[in-house]
C-alpha cells in the first residue's frame, strides 16, 4: 500500500476542483454525495461508509463524467434562469398593476374635480 496524495479547492456552493497525483479533475458535492469527471460517490448516512464507482474503463472514463457534470451544470444554471425569469414577471405584473390602480385613481379625481366644477357653475 503506497501514500497517496488528495487535496480539494472548492468554493461554497458545491463546484469545486479535486488534486491529486494523477491530475486535476472538476466536481460537485452535494448532501447526497458528489459527482466528478472520473466518478461519483453516494453517502449512506453511517460515518465512514460511502459508496464510490467510476463511470466505466478505458480512455473515454474521463469524458463520460465530464459529459454528466456539464449536463449537471447546465440543469443548474437552467433553473436559475427559470426563477430569475419567474421574478421578472412577478415584478412586471405588480408594477403593472400598481400602474393601472394609480391611472384609475387619477381618473377618478379628474372626474370628481369636473363634477366640483360644474357644481360650482350650477349646470
């Protein structure tokens, strides 16, 4: 049994990069495990035990979970721009509402200025 050397730079938000002595390699890390181009791992729940694959053999090992986190990536960015879109609207239709209630309220003082007016006239 050799030494082997494992250090990971990541950020807060799940992505981050794995070192180690056979390279560098790009992963995410969730409350259920993590998923990296060279495998994923599931956490169990029990300390200490977790379940660990790599997505097949030969020289396209790499690729397929590189394909599967940029499709990961892509679903999460996908669904931010869902939800900023959502609160766009949202906003869109209050300000258009805030809009219309103001325009009826001058309306409606418009209206009763002239019927003021004319009282006053005695029409």
């Amino acid at each position: 049994m050799g030494f082997r050397f494992s250090r990971r730079v990541g950020s807060n938000n799940g992505f981050g990069f794995n070192l180690s002595g056979s390279g560098v390699s790009p992963s995410y890390r969730t409350k259920m495990g993590s998923v990296s181009s060279r495998g994923f791992s599931i956490r169990t729940g029990i300390p200490g035990l977790s379940f660990r694959s790599g997505w097949g053999g030969g020289r396209s090992k790499g690729n397929t979970g590189l394909i599967i986190l940029l499709f990961l990536v892509g679903l999460y960015l996908a669904f931010n721009a869902l939800v900023v879109i959502y609160n766009i609207l949202r906003f869109l239709g209050y300000a258009l509402g805030e809009l219309y209630r103001f325009l009826a309220r001058a309306y409606l003082h418009r209206q009763e200025r002239k019927r003021a007016k004319q009282t006053e006239q005695g029409v």
